[in-house]
C-alpha cells in the first residue's frame, strides 16, 4: 500500500478506532498484562474473496506500532471456510483492543469483494465489465471501490466530479424547462470540462437512438427489459457505450449481459452488504 | 435533534458530501441553472420502518441552507411501498447535489431499523430485548446505534469503556497464564472502574454457573443450544442477567427468547444490512 | 455563493486567518474601542477584472459576524482604477483584523481574472478556449480555477483524477519499457474508467497523428512551433480536440489560436500571478 | 529541518496533495506498474535562487515514504539554467503523482527568493535591510517569510501578534475620534503589550519627526519622495528606526536605501510572485 | 505508552505546542546555532509524586525527533526537592523550544498525583479507594485521570457515557415532573444501558436507604455529617456501594473514611492543583 | 465576544464537550425528557472575581442553540458568595449535559481572576503591573491570559515569537560557547525581528546593570533580594523596564514593587489555580 492511500486511510482507520474508544479498553486493562504478548489468527468462516487485508494491518498498527501483522494471503485471493488469512503478534491487550475495528472493515470489505466476483463470474466470457455506483456506505467510498476491484468488478464515478452523467431527475428539470434530451447533451458538450465523457440515462430504446445522435460518449439503459436491452443495442452499438442498470441480480445478469451491452452497474454490491464471516483467534 | 449531536452527525455528513465532491456536481454545473427552483419527495419503494430523516435533512441542509425540508413521517414509523416521507425544496441543483448522500443514510438506517424491528416482533411478549454489537461500520457506529433504537431495539456498549465484557479471547489470554473465570471476574471487580458492570461470555451451563457465583453481573451465552441456554437459564436466572448470542436468525429467535434468557444480541443488523429501497422524485 | 463552496472556502479563510492571528491583532486591540463603528471601501487602484468578492464578504464575516459587506460590482465585472468595488460596515476593529487577509485574497484572485481575461482578449473570434493548468498555488487551486472562470477562461483538470493525460514523463516511464505511444494508449482506454477521456501529450506532428490513430480523446500539442501545430492540426482534426501547450505568452497566443487548434493552456495564469492593485479605505 | 516546524509544513504538504487526490492519479495508475522503479532530476530552467528543496523532499516523502530524495544543492544557492538541484529515486507511480505538487511549491519558493536576492543586491553596501510584508499568499505565509530570507532578505511582522503597527487606517479612526498620532503613540505604549516594539506610519517629514518625539521605536516612511525621506532621515535618525515603503522597484531601491533609511519593505516580493522555471526530468 | 493512547496525547500536546508556538521562538533563533547540542537534567524543586514523565518525553520528541529523552524515574514515584527525574540530550535549540511546554504538563500531571497521593495516604488501612470526579481541567481530562492514578487513587466516571449517576439536579427536574427517587432509580434501570451501574446522589439518611431499596447500585453521600454517613452506613451497606462526596479535605477525610463508606471522591484534586516545582536545567 | 475569537474558544469547548461525550449522557437520556423545560442559575459560593462568563455561554449554546443564557454579572466583576451571575434557559436535558464543562471552565478562569486581583490590590498605587507567564494550562493559554486582564493584571508573551527574552538556560549554552551577556544582547538585536524588544533575565546587580549598557529593553531581575532589586532599580531605571521575578508570593509582593521595578510577574496565577465555587442550581 502506497503512503498517499495510506494516510487516506489511516484517517478512516482512527475514526473508527475513535468511535470504539480504542484507547480506552477498561476490560483490557483490568485483565491483560500490559506486556503480556500473544499471537492471534485470522480464519475465514465461509468461503469468498478477501479485501481488505492492508486495511487490517494498519488497524493493528494504529493501535500498536510494535505489533507485526504477516499476511498469509493476499487482497482478492479466493477463500475457504478454515482458511487462515493473517498472523499478528506483539502485545496481547493492543491485539484485543484492535480486534473489533480490524474485523468489522475486513469482513465488510472482503463481503463486498466476494459478492463482486459472483457477478463477475456470472458474465465471465461476454466481455461485459461489472460497475459499481456511488450508492456506498457513507465515509467508505474509497475502500468500497477498492473491494469492487478486488473482487474483478471496475469503478463507476468515484464521485460527482468525475465524470457527466445525465440522470433521469436532471432531464425532468430540463424538460420543465422546455429543454429536451439532445439538448441537455448539447449543453453538457458545452459547459461540462472537455477531458470528461458524457453518459446519459434512458428509458427506452428510441430516447438511446436519440442520446447517441445527440453526442453522447456513453448511454445508461436504466430499468429496461432484457428486449428493448437487446434492441438499444442493435440501435446504438459501436457509437456510444451502453449501460445497462436497475434491477439487476445474479439470476438475470447473464441475460443482460448476453444483449451485447458494455457494462452493467449494480447497487447492491455496495448498498446491500453480507459481511464475510471471518474471526480472530488467539493462540497460547 | 439537539445540537451537540447535531454537530456529531454534521462531521460525518461533510465527510460523506466530501468523497462525493458534492462541491464539484459538473454535470448540474453544466445543466442546471443555479437559481432553478424546484420539488422533491423522498419514496419508499418497499415496506420498512424508518430511520435517519433527520439525517437526511441535514445533508440537505449542509449542501445548502437555504433548502427547505418537510418530513411527512418521523423515524420510527412503519412505511409501505408508495409512502412519501420527505418533501425537499429549493434550488434544483442543491437537491441534485445533495440526492445521492441523503439516501446513502437513509437507505442504510432504514434498512436497519427494517431489519431490527422484524427481530422485535419475532420476540413480541417475551420481554426479551433485542441488542445490537460493536459489529458496526466504521464510522457510523453512533448512526447505527440510533437506527436500531428506531426499529425498537437496544443498544449494547457503545464502545470498549462503556461496559466490561470478558470475551472468549480475554479467557484464553488468561488461561495461558493459568488463571480461571472465577479468578477473572475478581479481577475485573477489582481493577475496572466501579461504576461499570462486569459481563462475562461463556460457552456451557457449567461455565455460565460459574461466572454467576464469582459474581458477574450479565453472563453472555455464547453460540449454546436452545436446550443448553434453557438449563443456563435454570441454573442463574435471578442472579445474573442473560444474553443469548451467536448464529441468531428470524428463524431460531423465538425459540431461544422462549428461554428465559433476557437480552438477545444480533450482529447482522449492522455487519450485513440491506438497504431500504427509497427514491427521491423531482417533480415539477 | 452556495452552501457546500461556501464551506471549503471558509477552512481556506479561516488557515489565512489563523496564519494571521487575527484574533490576536495588539495594535487594534490596543487603540480602537471594540465598539467604535466605521464604513471602509475597497478599491481599484489599476485597471483589471474582479474575482473574489465574495470570498472577501466571507474573510470579514468570519472575523465578525456583525459586519455587513455589500458588493458594488461582481466577479466577472471589468473595473477602471479608481472604482469602488464593494463596502464593508461595522465594527473598526474588526474591519482592520480583516483587511489584510481580504485584501490578500481579492487581490491574487482578480489578478488572475485580469490575466486571464487579457489572454481570452487576444483569441477573441477564433472560438478557441483558454484553460488551466495543475500549476496552481498549494491549497488555493479551487479558488484561482475559480478565478479563471471569472476571466473568461475554462479550467483544465481540476486534479489528477478527473481526466487522463498521459504526459512526457508518463511516455518516457513506458518506453522504457518497451511501450510506445500507440500501446500507451490502448493501456489508458483498458485500464482507466469509462468516464474518462484520455489525452495524450506530444511533441511532433508524427506523434500527434500517432496518437489520434491509437484511439486519444485529446492529443496535447507540447512545445511545437506555430508551423507545425498548423500541420497537426491539418493531419487530425475532426478526430480529435487538439490543445496547444507551452511557452505561450500574450506576444505569441493569437497566431498560436489561428492555427486551428481548440484549447490553449496558459500555466502563468496561476503560476506567476501579478496581483490586482487593491486598497481598502476608512471613512468617517 | 526540525520537528516542528516539519509538522506544520506537512499539514500544508498534505492540503495541496489532497487537493490534487494525489492518491487518485487514474493515469499513472492505468499505465505504470506499481512497482515500476525509476529515478528523476529536477533541472533549474532559468537562473534564480532556490527555496523549497526540503519541502519538495517532504512532498515526496509525503507520497510515498520509501522514495529517496537527495538534494544537490541548498537553499540560499544561487542557480544558472541547466543546474541540477535534487535527485528523487525510488517508484516511478510515486514520482510522477507527487510531481506536480514538489514543483508548485519549488517554483514559487524560488521564485520569491530569486526576486528577493535581487533587492538585496540592490542595496549591497548600504546597510539596509530588504523586509517583507504581511501580503503573503493565504495559507503559504511561514513558507513565504522563509523563502524571503533564503534570499537574504528579513522579515516584517509574522502576523498581527508579533509587532505593533499604527497604519494609516488605525490613525484615520483615531482622528475620527478626535485623537491625533501623538496620542495614538501614548495609547500604544499604554495598552500593548511590553515586549513589542511601537511602529507608525507617516506620510510627511513632519509626522516623521512627530511619531519620534512622542516615542515611537520604528517609523515607517509610507509612500513618500526620496527627498523627503532624506529630509526625514535627517530629523529623526538615531532616535527611531526608518522604515521606507510604497512603490519600490528595483528601479528605485538604490535611491531609496542611499537615503539613509534602516529598513525597505517590499510587498511585491509576495504579492506578486514570478515561478522560478523549474522542471522534473525522468531518467533511465 | 502505547501507541493508541500516544495519538491521543499527541494531540493534546500538539496544540499545546501551536498555541506557544514553539516553531516560531525568535529567542533560540537569534541566539543558538542549529547544531548546537547539549543536556539537560529535569530535577525536582519540592517533594511530591510523579506522573507525566511520558507525556514530557513526547513533547521533546514531538519538536525534534532526534532528541533523546531518558527517564531516571518512573510516574508514580515518590521525590525528594533535587530528585533528578529526566535527561535529555540533542540539539540546545529544541531542548529550549520545548522546554516550557513539556515543563507545564509534568508540573500539572505531578501536582494532580502528589496531592492524591496524600489523600490516598490518609485513609491507608480503611480500604477506602480514594477517587476524582468529572471537575477536570478541559481538554485534558485523560491526563488528569491517569495522574490520579498514578498517585494511587481510582477514576470515577471518564465522562457522561460510562456510568449513570442521578444527581441533585436530576431529581430536582424529576420532582419538578412528579417523580420521586424510586421512581428515578426504576426509571434508570428500565432505559439506561444494561451494562452500566446506576449511582443517585443523596442528602440523608432517608434517602440513602430508600435509593437503596430502590434498586440503586452505588449511592453518593453528598455534603452529609460524619455521623449521618455513618449512620447511612449502618442502614445500606452490604447492599449497595457507598461514596463519600462533598467538602472532602485532608483534614477530616480519615474520620469519613472511618464511617465505613467505600468510596471518596474529592473534586479538588483536579479543579484546584498546585503544580509540583519542576525545573529543566542545561547544563555543559 | 468578537467573532474570530468566539471560534478559537469554541473549539477549545467543542473538544471539553467530546471528551465528556456531552452527546452521550446515559443518565439524562433515561431520566429527562427531551423537550421538558427548565431554569438554572450560576451562583458564587465564595467571593472572587468573575471571568469566562462569555465562554459558559458558549458551552450552553454548543450543546444545545435553543438554550437562552442570560449574563446578570460580567467578566471583571467583584462577587460575594450567594452572588447569581447567569441565569439560562430551555430543555432541562441539554442544560445538564453542558453543567460540569461551563462550570469547569467558569470556575477555573474566574479563580485566575480571583487571584490575579488579590495580587493586583497589593501593589495598588505602586503603579507596578502584575504580568502572567507562559505557565500556563495546556491548551487554555489564551483564555488563561484573558482571565488575567479580567482580574486587573497585564499579559507578559503569549507565545515564544511575541518577544525576546533570553532567560537563564539560552545564557548558559552561550556561555558554554564563550559567549557572554553582553554579545548576547549584541546577538539578539542583530538577528531577531525589529518589531520586538529584548528582554534579559538576570541574577545580580551587576548582570542587570551589564544588561541596560549592552541595550537590552527590558531586564527581568530573577530570584534577587529586595536589597538588591532596590539596588538594580537604581542602577539602570529609567534606561531599560524592570522586571521582578520568582518567589513572589501576595506575602512579599508589596516590598518587591515597593523597589521600583516596572512589572511583576507572577507563575503560581497560572500554574496553580484554586478554582472559584460555583454551583448550577435547577429551579422549577
């Protein structure tokens, strides 16, 4: 891990650790020998992929820099239930008082990888790419996109000023102002900085037609069915990216990605996360 | 909501409008004229109970005080698919800017207190309470805990000073040194501050009889049969408080608040939720 | 000015202010009663183009809450020496905590403005647009981007994230590696997310044609004399947007424009700043 | 560079590698191999004196810790165009993201230090001492006042704290309350605090003599001809120290210190700031 | 120290420096080369107990890491007047610029345990644990704490989180509404956290028994006579923890103690401290 | 209280408010209703003079906006025990979530003044000045040094860069160089900043006389007699400020300014505070 995304996230780390009173482990303290030293392991409990495990060894080194955390494996390796991922010895107290912060950032992560890779799997061999969106955990966003590349997916916008996408609540303000479709992508060419693509979201497959003559670089497909999906595309394929989004899930995205579109965005990887059942166990 | 917390919440809301840049909207930029006016109404696409409209209209708020925003429903409320529960007025491209945060809080609380309050009504006229972890996200523990009192739960630590709680790694850590529960909970009563309870995780009806006789105040029954808790509750009721944990689901919670346990903590209601599905319709 | 900008300006006033300890200013403090009201007015003691009137409202709001600022002119607005550009009414004391620091501000930013504005002057008809560059003052890049807008200039990217731009020092990195131009590329199109256009730095009509073929967005001229960036631009437009970069001065910038290229960047604009002469005066 | 003062450089560093997301730098990330090593020159394209060397080192260190950065040459040192200055080894990702932040900050440091050396030797010989002013870049003061005196000149006031200074606005709020600069001098040494130094401001040879009989330590000679700065030097020196400001150029230094004032200040060598041209240069 | 807790004292110590600013001292500038190296010895003035020993080693390192701090004591201990505490070694103008910051914190921190050390001596043999309140110097309530222990006395509540403590105020608002001490005391026990112990502060004999049968916990004897406390003793103890509170002084504490109760808390120990007399002396 | 210092303070509360997790009081949230209404009034239970009235206003409204605090007294005032100095309004909860951090604050500023007015009376028509020191709390430096002028004394530096002053151990790292007194002063003069006076610390008679002949401004006579600062005073006043220092008690303080010295100043008013009795009492 690089210093510049390190201090990125060591300050999301000390929040984390700030919030659990890290410092102030009066259970710790009561039992533990300040010096008393141990060793703990990592054991994923279900199977899946992990992320996050650098973000783990900066929690135990936030709490204790004389801790050594040894990663046996690494960011997207694909686990076992049983299988051990890290080692961390030192300080038994400072191991007991990371414990909980390190866990809840690697299952959360690791569980957004290894639901990735299930949709990733279910599309292998279309060529479509898995997108995020920016529906993620408030104050994670970066480690959230991490764990979608860890789990094979790529990333959407990281944020609002990466990129021009026209969405469904932009046009109807526009079209309440008598601006229509190719228009609104006429003004974003305008005003919007030249290094940017404009995406703009539809409906059906005339408004794709329509957005793709108009100049966008790429068009979302947002809640269509998997026909019009497929017509969008023999409408519009080779001018614009295409987008498919909404209501995607693994029993429909072979399907969709079988339209011939080029990416598939899903919500959920990041708005509906089952953490990976990992644990910690201390070994004498 | 009161200002001290306000303030609390304001911090993590300014960090999530900032990894969204919401400063740096390009695509509002180029479409929308700054001083458009316009309506929104926040929409429950499923049914769940709410949490974090007050949170939500903070982000509006932040993004731009002169926003206003009317809640038609208060936290705590049961909704059903359709229901409006938020009206947010204004300049067109602060809503748009400040959309996609404002649900990132929302859906996620509610998703919460969705998810809490089916637990509550699993366990209805047990007398049994319904508790949260520390398995929260990082970050959003303060949030989190909120969201589980609003579908009727109740919190457990807030963090590691706010309760003594021996866990299975504390005991082994002791064990290794050759000293026991019973010695354990001595050593908590003696060197842990006075005003705290001292909680014990045990893992068989023996154990839980001992942490009860050296005089724990709550014994923690830790991934035990239905059966196993039932003897436990036999052998300490009166004495200790009991909490049932590990491998709870809306299956299996009935049976185990039938027990006679009194406190029964649940993870998955903040390490794996899933987010209530609400929109935000510009209407004009 | 709206809410969210509002708020990152403020922590850059507010470094200004502490750097300035204009809470600590013994010279007012030891003359002038804390009560004694006064009126000061800002103005233009050469001839330019305003930007930062509402940064300067903010550096006095800051200081004292009771102080009212009112703009006479905007950013944007072209003044004489001599004008009155805005008055600011209240409390003497604080209008002298605040001068410096407001002044500091308004003057470096509407020397920016008037810069700018001198060079978008000088293209005036040949539709092409003067941008940034990333050579701004450390922590002051949103304000003097701003401040480009406000001369009728278009910002470049704003950071490194929203927008490709493969540079000299990224082309020297790769052919070191046996990468050429053609396969850099088609790196930045696999790799780099879909929102993004990629633009590609070079430095002969060969390589800018090169460039075009592989499939660039954007294709920056570096360095190139007048004659040959009239070649690329007759090898590849219409293929791609071509901006000239690099020793461009006022003496120089309009047979630079006429050659056809589309974007011009000046990095003196932020990068040697002649500040905008500016002086606030007491009245009574 | 000490501890200290090492800290409140990295607090600057990291606002301007943040502003710059640093860590997310899409383009190098697209097509540079993380572990990719490399070595890079900075190369003074123009002659000057440099300032900066060792916050330019701390930006890189700030990027990534295990980049190496040896300086060839010093602060203070003066440069011909061609001069190599420092070499930074070590990931080539890392260079090239913390590239452009190392010379926004070597390039305007330099540039006040080359300006500032110029004054100086403008004035060799005569004893005068090229101080600056409070017109300093916001945010950037202490780096400013430091490049200031890599390029043998003094410096004024820090911050409003450090020195009191009657100007021209405190004494027109003073007259207003029918309180004249002898008074205001009284109320000076009366009310501030007795470790400072009083300063007045005066634009007349009579004010001059005034400030001094009424005990002010430094009077400063605003905006006036050479010829009435001599008459004042001739009435009032040995009893105060003068300070000469308003309108010095190089063109008018030597006249101006050849009057036997003890200080100039010149707002210009912040204020107005050329980059000093400086570029990084990769090598393999 | 470990390094979770060192984060949290850097902070306090940080700003402590800022506020002297300890980068900016004009004295050692002017006066000591950069390089000069030098000791000095932190010997005590007057007798008394130890705490902070650590905290000073961070502020020496904190403005330069290069220094070399070593402890010939430990906090806790006991000195004499002349007692040699510490030595540091390494640049003369870092050992000056921390000086009266690392000084200010080991006086404080080692006047708060020498006092408690006094109190704790006079109730020697009572069992009686001798603790603070919240009445803490703000912003460095940790600190505080932990010199409280090392002068052999016990914490009360860290902060309002940690415990429940009814006190006068509380029920004065309760009776207000209706509500008497049993109902407060249920009213505890039915919404506070279940793992926290419920305190209510009483004035009588009366009350003492019926917060008592109420179900409290821990009650506070506030203000009352030695002999009502004694009283109270007879009527409670064995049920309930007993504390000591209110006009507590060295000179009546043994005949509290000796009534029985288990705890005192003594306000003055953080809200009225006599700084130990320490000083730092170079030497060569 | 001007604007930009009510920030400085506030952060300095906004930090006391988080470390007694004002947010997160346990006792009240179970006990008070949110929207119960009440009236609180500060009163002196022993005489002193008041400071920091302004500062418990702003701990009021930080916890909680809708609260009204009402001033009956002001900073600087003289009380007598039972004395009502505020009165405050609103919810009852948030005025006893913000109790003990006003209190703490209040009590321990108006326990400077108290002191420094005692100090102050005894040497009433000497026309001596009693100053305070850099001994200061940790983190309150500048509330402490307004609580100084609130009990009629004046502020010696605030910082290490508002003043020179050459103390005992900058001497003896010179000596240890060959370097002396007098070539200090010379030193000091020649490299410090011209807006600050130099300021000596001496230990005899003839090191103060050596001190005004060497040009020092200000001659701090440290640890002297009575005897000899008389003695000192008559050797070089009228040439340089005089200085008394250490052991001061209110004891000795009348013969000390009683010599002739300019000023006194006086540690123990910072470094050993008795804090003012003041109490919160609800009323309904």
């Amino acid at each position: 891990m690089d210093t510049a995304w390190r201090q990125k996230i060591e300050e999301t780390i000390d929040r984390a650790l700030a919030e659990d009173c890290a410092w102030g482990d009066v259970t710790t303290q009561a039992l533990i020998p300040p010096n008393a030293l141990g060793k703990a392991t990592a054991v994923a409990k279900s199977p899946g992929v992990l992320a996050g495990l650098e973000v783990a060894r900066t929690v135990f080194e936030r709490v204790d820099h004389s801790l050594t955390f040894r990663a046996l494996l690494a960011d997207g390796d694909r686990v076992q239930a049983g299988a051990r991922m890290a080692v961390v010895e030192g300080r038994v107290a400072s191991i007991l008082r990371a414990e909980r912060v390190a866990l809840n950032f690697l299952q959360r992560l690791s569980g957004i990888a290894s639901e990735t890779s299930r949709y990733v799997e279910a599309v292998r061999g279309t060529g479509v790419r898995i997108v995020d969106t920016r529906k993620t955990t408030p104050g994670l966003r970066f480690l959230e996109k991490y764990a979608i590349r860890a789990g094979g997916g790529h990333n959407h916008r990281v944020h609002l000023g990466d990129g021009i996408l026209v969405k469904d609540n932009h046009l109807a303000a526009l079209r309440a102002r008598g601006i229509g479709l190719k228009e609104a992508v006429a003004l974003a060419r305008k005003n919007a900085p030249h290094t940017l693509k404009v995406e703009v979201e539809v409906t059906s497959v005339e408004e794709a037609a329509e957005a793709a003559e108009a100049g966008a670089d790429i068009v979302m497909l947002d809640n269509m069915t998997v026909d019009d999906m497929r017509r969008a595309v023999g409408r519009v394929r080779g001018r614009v990216l295409l987008e498919a989004s909404g209501g995607i899930t693994l029993g429909n995205i072979r399907a969709v990605a079988e339209t011939g579109v080029d990416l598939i965005s899903v919500g959920a990887l990041t708005h509906s996360v089952k953490a990976l059942d990992i644990s910690l166990e201390l070994e004498f």
